[in-house]
C-alpha cells in the first residue's frame, strides 16, 4: 500500500511546538498609567497539560480556562503534547481580557493551525467568548496607539472595536469575529504578494467596486474550494492570477486527523520534516517550474512526487501550457483516479493522489511570432481541460479589499463542505467533485426539473456534452451548498453552467454570496 498523502506548504505548518516553529504573538495591556506591549510565546509543557504564566512563572488561570474553551468550542486541538503559553509581563502589568486572542493564537500557531511567523509583526486585542468568539475590549484606541508605537502596525480586534481602533494613525486595522476567522486570516495574508489592504478598504469596500472579473474569479476560487472541484484560471502576469490560484489552498478548511496522518505519512516518505504530532494541518500546496520532470510531478520508486505532496491540498501549475504532453495527459489519469502508479522491472508502486488542480494560462511572454508555436501551448491546455471543472479569466489588476472577503468565504467553503459530506457520506464520497458523475442528479428526492431546464437545453442541442452536463449539476451542488440551500435552484444551476463554461456568472449572484457574512 501506498504511503498516504499531501505535501509540503508554501504555508509552512507549524510543527508541534518543535524547535524551527515561532509560535510568538502579541498584544497590549492598559493599566491606569500606561499601555505595554506584551510578548506571548509558546513553550513544551508536561504531557496534554495547557498552561498559561506571566514572567513571574504565576499562572493565569482565568486566561487559559476562556482559551481552552474558545479553541475547543471552535473545533480546534491544542498541541497534542502539552504548552505552557509564557506572557512577558507580570501579573501587576495584566488587567483585563485583552490577552486572550493572543494567548490563544500562540496555542493555535504550537498546533500547526497557523503559519509559521505570521503573527509576528502583528498585534492581538480581544477577549474571547467560551464559544469561540472573540469580544470587543476597552480602550482599544489606546492600546493599538502602543502596538504602532512598538512597530506592531497590523493590529487585529473585534469588530466592534474596529472604528475606534480606525482612528490611530499608521495602523492596519483587521477585523475577526471568531478564531476560526483567525485561522483564515493568518493564512490568506501570508500569501506571497498580497498587500494589506487599509482600514478603509477592509471595512468599507463593498462587492459593486471590486472590478467584476475579479469579484468572478473569487467566486470562482471559492466554488472550487467549496467543492473540491478543478480549477483553471487565465491572466496576464501583470493581473493577480497566481495570487488568485494560490487563495484556493488558503481558504480550504483544515484537514481531520486521518488527512493529516496521510498527509504527514508522505511528507516523511519524500524526507521532508513533519510535526511532531505527525499531523499537518494545513493543507498543502505544491507548486512545481514547467521544467519539472515526470519524476518530480509523480515520483519514483524511492518517494512521491508534488501531486502526491499535495494529496488533500492543491495542485498549481503557474503556467499549464508550458508543461510538456506527456505531464497533461498523465496527470489526467491521475487526477480522474486520485491515484499514481508507477511500475518497473522491479515491481509497481503506487501513492494517493487526491489533490484538486489549480492551473493557471498566462499569454506566451516570448518575442518570437511563431503561429505553430502558440497552436501548441493551445493544443496543451487543451489536454487539461476534461479535467478542469471552474473557468475564469482575469484581466483588472486590483485586489483591494479582498482579504475580508476571503476570510468570510472559508467560513462558508467549511460550512459548504461540511453539508455535502452529510449528503454523500454514505456513498463514500466526502465532495461534490468526488460524486460519480452519473450520480450528481440522484441525490434524494431528485432534483426539480424546471430548475435544470436551461441546462437540459443545453444537452439537446448539444452544446454541451453529457460530461459537460454532469460537471455543471456537481458545480450547481457546490453553488447551492455555499448558500446554504438543500437542493440546487435554477439561479444556482445558471451559476454553475457559467462557471463550467468560463463565461461571467449573474453578477447578483456573484455579489450576494461575496457579501454574506459568515
């Protein structure tokens, strides 16, 4: 049997409190003379013990106790083998809840939940509710005034506190309602190249101002993740399209115990260091050059290769057409199959390789006018797309005010899987892209017939395949899912057929979903 799956994370995953991970946070504490920038690390602690002490080793039990309970109510795990959160301030120095959030980022980054170092240079205020929540906090303005002072310009508080926060100069002001929020967050803005957008454009930046191929091509990012479904975009390299493509492994939700054993599994067969815990988290992302070789996308008998280093996460190819055929056409066997196996004079072998593709089309950047050229990057992505389930295209070059909006669509892409898992577990299949796709309309009770009705057209003048129509009904799945409906609508199967077909979906449709809240 094949070692199991996924691979190594341009998100690098926390391993459990080993000694390479910085799970450092920070926030500000007010006392009636001053406001202190206090530092909050995670330390090896006795086995499943969770203990939070200042820099006088006293502990701080009503902190640890609303922690605990806010990251276990999320559906989260503490380091599995026990941390001592250490608060650089001593007992005088902590009044208040304003500790919480990161005090528990600290445990949540020692468990692999968050990147490494991405709570670094960034500065948490907020209490937390025992369900998880994270609560406003008193003189917030105050306190994110000492965070800018101390060089934390990024600052994260709840909601409720975001106006008055707004009003320090120089601060980067993010809003987070629950930790599961800020699992997300740390994840999509340490995507490499995304700038942080201003107080104004999180806040207030509305859906109709986002250019519409970009509010497409999120909507199409986050049906894809939603549905596990394959996703090709196409942009110029001055258009956000690789950071759009790489968004997709940001926003899926966390992988369950068994994923992150697979997960782990393989990151040891290819020798890459794993957590302690032997659980990855986070779901990996692999990103090999177009001059990669068959071994290095499938592997060989000695390790796995980057499609099964990314099993349970995402596939990006930054330039599909530049691939060679023989990667095309093999890696369509194997993303059908979810499996690759290699045989030899010595035997066979074979490793799981259940990874969604991410492929991206950028115009040929060479100087040369050479039609055969250009036919041949054409017949190349060509050999992909019986795979390829979402389509988009990108040409504005504007991302302002993403981040919130994809921080909200992980919610729902969890919420979205989690719906289709109850559907079709009994069936052993876990996403709507996993269905056999002559069983997408049997879902009991059966589809309505006049929400299918334009797509049946479809089919009869034969327009679309019978392939094409069943891909479209798994996407109509995926589009009803994320709203939270229990069986697609018309509206829903128009979206999907737009998706599949690479044409703009209804823009009201594209606008209400981005703007839900979570």
């Amino acid at each position: 049997m094949a070692p199991t799956p996924s691979g190594p994370n341009p998100l690098p995953t926390g391993s459990n409190l080993a000694a390479e991970v910085d799970s450092r946070a920070s926030f500000v504490t007010f006392t009636s003379d001053e406001c202190r920038l206090v530092a909050v690390t995670a330390h090896p602690g006795p086995a499943r013990s969770f203990m939070v002490t200042d820099a006088a080793g006293h502990h701080h039990h009503e902190i640890r106790d609303r922690a605990y309970a806010a990251i276990k109510n999320s559906g989260l795990s503490l380091p599995t083998g026990g941390a001592r959160i250490r608060m650089s301030s001593t007992a005088a120095g902590l009044t208040g809840t304003a500790a919480d959030l990161a005090v528990a980022a600290a445990a949540l980054g020692a468990a692999g939940y968050l990147p490494d170092g991405s709570m670094l240079r960034v500065a948490l205020i907020g209490e937390l509710g025992l369900d998880g929540t994270v609560r406003p906090v008193r003189n917030v303005a105050a306190m994110v005034a000492a965070a800018v002072a101390h060089n934390r310009r990024t600052v994260i508080v709840a909601a409720e506190n975001a106006l008055d926060a707004a009003t320090v100069p120089g601060a980067h002001i993010f809003t987070v309602g629950s930790l599961s929020e800020l699992v997300s967050w740390a994840r999509i803005t340490t995507l490499p190249g995304l700038q942080e957008p201003e107080f104004e454009h999180n806040l207030t930046h509305r859906v109709g101002e986002v250019p519409a191929d970009v509010a497409h091509a999120l909507f199409a990012v986050e049906v894809a993740a939603a549905g596990g479904h394959h996703l090709y975009l196409a942009g110029s390299d001055d258009t956000p399209v690789r950071l759009l493509a790489s968004m997709l492994a940001a926003i899926l939700p966390d992988l369950e115990e068994d994923a992150g054993r697979e997960s782990a599994d393989l990151h040891a067969a290819a020798g890459i260091a794993v957590p302690e815990s032997s659980i990855i988290r986070i779901p990996p992302m692999q990103a090999p050059h177009h001059s990669a070789t068959m071994t290095d996308i499938f592997g060989s008998r000695r390790q796995p290769g980057a499609i099964s280093l990314a099993h349970h996460g995402v596939l990006l190819l930054a330039d599909a057409a530049a691939f060679v055929p023989v990667i095309h056409r093999s890696l369509r066997q194997v993303l059908d199959s979810g499996i690759v196996r290699l045989g030899g004079p010595h035997g066979s072998i074979s490793y799981p390789a259940r990874t969604q593709l991410a492929a991206i089309s950028r115009p040929c950047t060479c100087t040369c006018d050479d039609e055969v050229h250009r036919r041949q990057q054409t017949e190349r992505l060509h050999l992909l797309q019986p795979v390829v389930d979402v389509r988009a295209t990108v040409s504005s070059t504007a991302l302002a005010g993403v981040v919130l909006r994809l921080v909200h669509a992980a919610t729902r892409v969890a919420a979205a899987r989690r719906k289709a898992t109850e559907r079709w577990v009994r069936h052993g299949w876990r996403t709507n892209a996993q269905v056999e796709l002559y069983r997408t309309h049997l879902a009991p009770p059966g589809l309505d017939p006049s929400a299918t009705a334009s797509l049946d057209a479809l089919r009869q003048d034969r327009t679309i395949s019978n392939s094409a129509y069943a891909r479209s009904l798994s996407l109509a799945w995926t589009v009803s899912d994320l709203h939270g409906a229990d069986m697609p609508n018309a509206e829903d199967v128009t979206a999907a057929t737009a998706l599949y077909l690479g044409a703009e979906a209804p823009s009201e449709l594209v606008h209400s979903r981005s703007e839900e809240k979570p």
